[in-house]
C-alpha cells in the first residue's frame, strides 16, 4: 500500500493511491495514519480500494505519517558522505534528534531561517515504526517497520556545526523535515537496502546514490535504537544521506530564496520543494 494524507496543514486526512495513482480517502475507514493504526496496516490491506471516495483536485499532502513522538536521525551512515564530509565512518550508528515541529509535507517549502547562510539539503530513507520495539533483535527488526518513506533532512550548517553545542538546532527549523510523499508498506519494497535515491537542485542532479551503500543497514538500526529506548509506533527514523549535499562541494553550495529542490527514491515517490526566506 501506498499510504497518504492530504488537506491543509493541520486538517490532514488520510488517504491511499489506488492502483491507477488516484488518491481515495481513507477518513470512513481510519482516523488517521498514527499511533494503533499504524500497528493494523494488515488489516487495512483488505479493505475494498475501489470503494472508496476518489479525492478530486491536486490536494497539498502533508506528511505520511502524523502522530510522531521521535524524529530520529543517523548521522554518516553512508561511506562517501562520510568521506566527503572529511569524517571517520563511525564505529557505532550516529544518532542525533530533530524536532518533530520541521516536520511539514513532501513538497512544502523549504524555510531558510532569518540568519542563515549555509542551508543544505539530503535526501534520505525513512523508516517509520509500526509496533513497539525494545530490547528486539535484528532478526526481529523488520516486522516492527510499518513502511518507508521519503525525508529531505534539510540542515543549517553553520548552526550545526560552528555554533556551541550539538547537532540539534541545525537541524530542527521549521520546515526542515519534509516526509512522504507516501508511507509505503513493506510489502511494496523488496529489499529496502537497495533503492536507488536522488536529488537536484534547480534541475542539476547533485545526489545520485543507492541505500545499498548505508553503513548501517535498517534491520541493525531498528535494533540498536531500540537498545536504548523504546520506539513507538509513529516514530520516524532518518536514516542519513549519500554523498553531494552541499556542505562537500568545493566551494561549498547553500541554499537561497527561489531555489527549487527535487528529490526521490525508488518506489516510494518524489519531492519538490522551493526555498523561501522565513
């Protein structure tokens, strides 16, 4: 299933695409995509599509998933980002939080703060947890996952590295989480460790990587998180980025007022976003 929700920011809906890519409203049959429900997407798969109502219009989408307590991210999970961030692979999953307030729809725009000067963009898997997971193995790992997604994990660099402190408030602006377009079930998604993923900023193609270079795969994530918390369902994990954010080039390249990013990843859907000065 191809899992949604549409409507104004705040009075989201839930919704599924159909199999001709219309989207059918969800609303008789669930409240919304969070919490119990997400733990009963199996039970949603066998309701009659083709009876539900066909959405009209090109509705905004809001996030994929709502509800969600965790907006966890993993740092340099990917080797040549690493590289070309100047930085060691690290010995264990790098783990820092993002606000849940940047979390806003797939095509909303990018806001970049008052004081910014080195907005960067990354595209990412996401993984969104459908059951509670604690103490759980990585065998045990993928039958906790209710489905994937598509994260631009939008990031201030000078706020996140040169100012005191940790990652945290350069990576929590509003706006700076963009989620969906689709919650895609796993049944959709053969081998998530091999997904094709890309982004391009005002048409230049600057991200062309594959989740199959992770030095972190999903399953072992899902089970060292839950070795130190408890993951509920709703919760997101971003599960870092392949090379060709801004931050590596040389010269470095941020972000400005006008710039259009697009961004996807294989079976699960695209993004597009323009930069707005907040």
């Amino acid at each position: 299933m191809k899992l949604l929700r549409y409507g104004p920011r705040g009075q989201e809906k839930p919704g599924i695409l159909d199999a001709d890519g219309q989207i059918r409203d969800l609303s008789s049959v669930i409240g919304d995509l969070s919490g119990d429900v997400l733990t009963r997407l199996p039970d949603l798969a066998k309701t009659d599509v083709k009876s539900l109502p066909i959405v009209s219009g090109n509705p905004r989408l809001g996030a994929c998933v709502a509800g969600t307590g965790k907006f966890i991210c993993i740092g340099l999970n990917y080797a040549d980002h690493a590289a070309e961030s100047g930085m060691a692979v690290p010995p264990e999953p790098v783990i820092f939080m993002k606000a849940t307030s940047a979390i806003c729809g797939p095509n909303d725009p990018i806001l970049i703060p008052r004081t910014s000067q080195k907005t960067d963009w990354e595209v990412e898997l996401g993984i969104v947890i459908g059951k509670p997971a604690k103490y759980i193995t990585e065998a045990q790992a993928l039958s906790h996952v209710a489905g994937y997604c598509v994260i631009n994990d939008v990031s201030e660099r000078a706020f996140q590295m040169e100012r005191a402190g940790q990652w945290t408030k350069g990576k929590s602006c509003d706006n700076f989480g963009q989620t969906g377009p689709w919650l895609v079930t796993p049944d959709e998604v053969a081998d998530p460790q091999n997904l094709g993923m890309w982004l391009t900023v005002n048409g230049e193609k600057v991200q062309n990587g594959s989740t199959k270079t992770m030095v972190y795969g999903v399953a072992h994530l899902v089970s060292y998180l839950s070795q130190f918390f408890t993951l509920h369902p709703g919760d997101v994990i971003s599960t870092g980025t392949p090379p060709g954010v801004g931050h590596g080039m040389k010269p470095p390249r941020y972000l400005k007022s006008g710039d259009v990013v697009e961004l996807g990843i294989e079976g699960l859907g695209t993004q597009k976003q323009t930069c707005e000065q907040d």
